[in-house]
C-alpha cells in the first residue's frame, strides 16, 4: 500500500480534523483533533470496526443510545454497524483504527 501523505488534514465535521497516519491491507489509522464543542451525528454507522483512543482532552461518545464519557488514556472499541456518536466536551486529539480501512477516507486522501 502507498504511504499516506503526513501533514494532508480533512473535515469530517464542523471542528473535527482527521488525517491518515498508517495503513495496512486489512487496518487503518487516523489522528483526530476535535474542537471544544464539535460533533459528529448523534448517531451514524459503518461495518467497520473501530478502536477510539484518546490521548488529551475529554470526549462524550454516544454508543447505541447510552452515553459515555471518556478521558485521557481510555480507549472505546465499536462492533461494526454499533449505532455511535461523539461530542467533544473539551479541546481534544484521539487516535482511530478501523478494520477494514475506511474506503471512504480512502478516496478523499487519494484526491477522490
């Protein structure tokens, strides 16, 4: 697979930042820096699976309908298609690996 091009930062929502830091065949990781405040949907999905960590700041995820607080050094790991959410309560920067990589941000960090 191709390196992911280092410093190339993406909007995944108002204040959410996401970029490719290391990629595999079957994994993929992504840094994320999310604004005090900034949301993603209060619910979406993916078949991916993914693995949150989080290294500053405090995130508030909502996982299938139930709410849950996260703080440095926690990490929250979603089944494929598990309905989630996230809202940033403070300034933060989190790593995401999802299995398989997300074709979506696949075709966007190609330029697609």
């Amino acid at each position: 697979m191709t390196e992911p091009q280092k410093e190339r930062w993406f909007e995944v929502a108002p204040g959410i930042r996401r970029r490719t830091i290391a990629l595999t065949e079957r994994m993929q990781q992504i840094i994320v820096e999310l604004d005090q405040g900034a949301r993603l949907p209060p619910e979406h999905r993916h078949p991916h699976e993914q693995i949150t960590y989080l290294i500053s700041g405090r995130l508030r995820f909502f996982i299938d309908g139930t709410a849950r607080d996260v703080t440095p050094g926690e990490t929250v790991a979603l089944p494929g298609n598990t309905p989630h959410g996230v809202e940033a309560l403070e300034a933060s920067l989190a790593i995401d690996t999802f299995s398989p990589p997300r074709e979506d941000m696949l075709a966007q960090d190609a330029g697609g």
